[in-house]
C-alpha cells in the first residue's frame, strides 16, 4: 500500500458572502493506493464502520478501512460500476454500465434489476433508490426492483446529483437545466433557480436544515427547501467542484475535478488544499469517527480526510491554461462521464458550457434554448479562456452556418481568444446537411489562422458502435473518443501544462 499524506491547517482564505470565522482545526489530507485501487468513480460509508468503493477499471467494488486497508474486491467483472449509496435496508446499491441497478449484501452477494439510463442514486425516507438519468426524468425503484420513472419534459433537462432532504423529499440537480428540483413521494417536481446557478452537479443536506450544491462553473450554493438560493465563491477559489457533502465538522466539503478538495463554512469562507498526486476527485462521502473521504479518478486512488495534530498550511492547485468548451447535447454527454472528463480535463483548467440545443445564431422560434454562442462569449465575460473549443451545428440551419460562425470568430477574436479548435459533424444519411456545415469550417479554416480543426465525423465514421440510434447523440466509448480527439490536438498546439517528470498533462 502507497500513501501520499498532507498535513494541513484550517485558516480562513476568504468569505464568499457574509461573515464568520472558520474554526481552526488541524486535519491530514492521505492518499491510498493499491492494485485493487484502479479508476476509482465513487464511494460511500458502508454498514459494517468500513468505507465501500466503485472501481471503473477494475471493474469492481472494493471496501476501504479506516486505516486505509482495501479488502480485496468482493464484487468483481462488473461492467463500468459507477455511483454507490448504502440503502436503509443494510445493503450496498450501486449504478452498473450506466442501465443497472445492483444491489450487493457487505458479505459478496449481488442482484441485479435493469432501471434504464441511471447516474446517481440515493436512499429515499421511504426506503426506495432514487435515481438521476442524464435526461428529463427521475427514477425510484424498490429494494424489490421495480421501477417508476417520473418524467418531466419542461422542469428536468440532464438530472444528474441527488440526495434526501431534511424535508423527507428528494433533491436534485438538473445540470442542463440550471436548476435545483425537489421531488414528493409521489413524484410531483418543483424546480428552482437563480442567476448563478449554472450547471449544478452534486448535492447534500447540510448541517443547517438547507441543502447544498456544486456547480461545476466554479460556485458552491445553499438553497433552503423553501426555494431560497444563495451562491458562495468563484473558480478561482473553488475550481470546479462535482460533488459535495456535509462534514462532521459543520462544514460542507467538496471534490474539485481541477485537483482539489475545498471546505466551506456555512457563512462561506472556503479554505482549499491540494496535495500531490491529488488529480481528479470527483466524489466525496462522510466515513466513521468524523473522517471524509474521495475518490480521485486519474490517480488511481482514495482519499481520506482526518483530523491530526500536525498542521501544516492550505493550498491550491497550480494554475493550468483555461480551456472553454461550448457546444450543444451532443458533447454534453461528456458532463456524465468521469472519464471523459478526466481525459479532457488533463493538463488544463477546463470550463464547460453544454447546452441542450444551443445553437450558433438565432434559433427557431418555440421551446426553450440556452444562450447562443454569440450570446454567450457576452455572457462569460473573463470566464471566457484564451483557448475555446466549439462542438454546435446539430440544430443549426446548414444555409446560416457559414455566415453564424464568420459572426462567432469574430465575438471570439474581439474577447481575446487566441485559439479556436471547431469540431466537425458526423454526416449520417439522415443528416447529410452536416457536410455542408463542415464544408463551411473548413471554408473558415482557410481564412482564419486562429482556427484549428478537429475532423470528428473523420476519426468516428467507422465506429457507429459510438453512437446512439440517431447517429447524432454519443454513447458508450463515444464521449471517451470525442475527448481523446480533442484533448490530442490541444496537445498539437502545446496548450496543457506537461508534467516533465510524467511526461503527462497535468
């Protein structure tokens, strides 16, 4: 077993909003690694005062002691486990290729019940599961397996955290959709916002009757279960946080996927640590007597935070070239996938701006839409990085396309933007408008030295295994695929920061 320890005082960085101090408390941040340790997705407190883990590459589901020893898997050639909970009847639920629901006792036995698209899943006051989809819908099933899908076209768009209210409903975060929804037992939705919630991604109940939440634009919020939001920090205080979870300390703790673990009162005040070897947590639990602990994917390891009486002082991960990525659903596949976002994520400080049908220039009158890329180079403002990646044209007009991104390349240029990578589309024959659009890019290309392009309807046309039956939408290796590509030719143009002693992207 392999350990990396860091020994950190808590000291207040900096208040978001409002008053109050942190309380001192000295805590070590340890690493464990091992060979059953491999892709490690999530992780929660088990029954048995041990802490259980979901390994994508190992294809199993291993268990972790406070001590740090991991029992040899006891569930193993499991197709990519993913999200884990403890149900309130003793045994361990856990998401399974993305369609499954299994249920495995602490002693090795496993049942499995199909459930359809699932992401994450938490135990309900009535004793069900409740899943997250990705899509426009939430699940419950029963510890007996049967499924209910609660579907809601105009209030979810990409549910993806969810969690048990101090309430009895449940709550969850629609990261599409840019909102907080609560959900009645009976399956009755309400959904909320405010302007700086924008794509929401884990959440928890805190430890002052409201429920907190991560947004992976760079801000940690707190919303009452009467509605009332209010947002704390910015990204350059708590990078990009996916999950969260209230410690027993008071505090809410964080996983950043930019390489750090960040704890927030709740006053605000963000103290944030980054350890080495610390890459890509992703996920984050409570454990026994006090202790949280995260997975943390690109490192192949689990993490524990524990209260010790050697301090040492807080710190934040070195700064990375930003990288925005604007693009439409089809690259928002990428937001649920942990290792599509470790792949593009390596090396860069990578912001996401997915959006259901977003389009370059105006779009077609009726339904809801995200901002248009034009739109939206205003919107950012500074979160806009010198170097944008743009996926969109699925629900373009083929004949504005050309004009729409000569507009785009022009907001980009006057932002400051120095690189501009453009990905192609996949041409099916049901969408043979595509080539037009890609003819127009390459047409771009031509005039415009800042435009790189990257060929994805080349690198994919033979591997339909990557997409959905519409030949548009990804699934399975495909959003993995997509980020390879594009994180190879942010590479080509020297943009990742490089570890010389890896010779990987940091």
């Amino acid at each position: 077993m392999k350990t990396v320890a860091l020994v950190v005082l808590v000291v207040v960085s900096g208040a978001a909003s409002g008053g109050g101090a942190a309380t001192s408390a000295a805590i070590s941040i340890r690493m464990f690694r091992a060979p059953t340790i491999a892709g490690p997705v999530a992780l929660t407190a088990g029954p048995d005062r041990a802490v259980w883990f979901t390994n994508e590459r190992a294809r199993s589901v291993a268990r972790i002691t406070i001590a740090g020893s991991v029992t040899a898997p006891l569930a193993s050639a499991i197709s990519a486990p993913g999200a884990i909970t403890t149900g309130r009847d003793g045994a361990l639920w856990f998401v399974e290729g993305g369609s499954t629901l299994a249920r495995m006792t602490p002693g090795g036995g496993l049942t499995e019940y199909a459930a359809g698209s699932t992401v994450n899943i938490a135990s309900g006051t009535d004793g069900a599961l409740w899943f997250t989809t990705g899509g426009k819908s939430v699940g419950r099933m029963t510890t007996t397996g049967e499924v209910r899908l609660f579907v809601e076209p105009h209030k979810l768009r990409g549910t993806y955290g969810i969690a048990r209210g101090p309430d009895g409903a449940m709550w969850l975060t629609n990261y599409l959709g840019s909102s907080i929804g609560r959900i009645e037992p009976t399956g009755a939705v309400t959904t909320f916002t405010a302007p700086c919630v924008r794509y929401p991604t884990g959440i928890t109940a805190g430890p002052d009757g409201a429920l907190w939440f991560a947004d992976d634009s760079g801000t940690i919020g707190r919303i009452t279960v009467a509605g009332r939001i209010a947002c704390f920090g910015d990204a350059t205080r708590v990078g990009h946080p996916d999950a969260i979870v209230a410690g027993g300390d008071g505090a809410l703790w964080a996983a950043d996927r930019g390489g750090s673990i960040v704890r927030m009162t709740t006053h605000g005040v963000v103290t944030r640590y980054a350890t080495a070897g610390m890459r890509f947590p992703d996920s984050i639990a409570t454990g026994p007597n006090g202790t949280v602990w995260f997975t943390d994917y690109a490192a192949n390891a689990v993490g524990r935070i524990a209260r010790t009486g050697r301090p040492t002082r807080p710190a934040s991960p070195r700064r990375l070239p930003r990288v925005t990525f604007i693009s439409d659903s089809v690259a928002a596949s990428l937001t649920f996938d942990n290792g599509a976002k470790s792949i593009l994520a390596s090396g860069v400080d990578l912001f996401l701006e997915p959006g259901q049908a977003r389009t370059l220039g105006p779009s077609a009158p009726g339904g809801i839409a995200p901002p248009t890329v034009l739109e939206l180079v205003t919107q950012l403002g500074h979160r806009l990085g010198q170097t944008v990646v743009v996926e969109i044209g699925d629900n373009d007009y083929a004949d504005q396309y050309a004009a729409n991104m000569e507009a785009a390349l022009t907001a980009f240029r006057t932002a400051g933007v120095k690189h501009v990578l453009w990905v192609t589309l996949h041409v099916t024959p049901d969408h043979t408008s595509y080539g037009t659009m890609n003819d127009a890019i390459a047409a771009a290309a031509s005039r415009h030295p800042e435009l790189t392009i990257i060929d994805w309807n080349a690198y994919a046309s033979a591997h339909s295994e990557w997409f959905q039956p519409d030949g548009v939408h990804l699934t399975g290796d495909g959003p993995r695929a997509l980020s390879r590509l594009i994180h190879a030719s942010l590479v080509n143009l020297g943009i990742p920061l490089i570890d010389a002693r890896a010779g990987r992207a940091r």
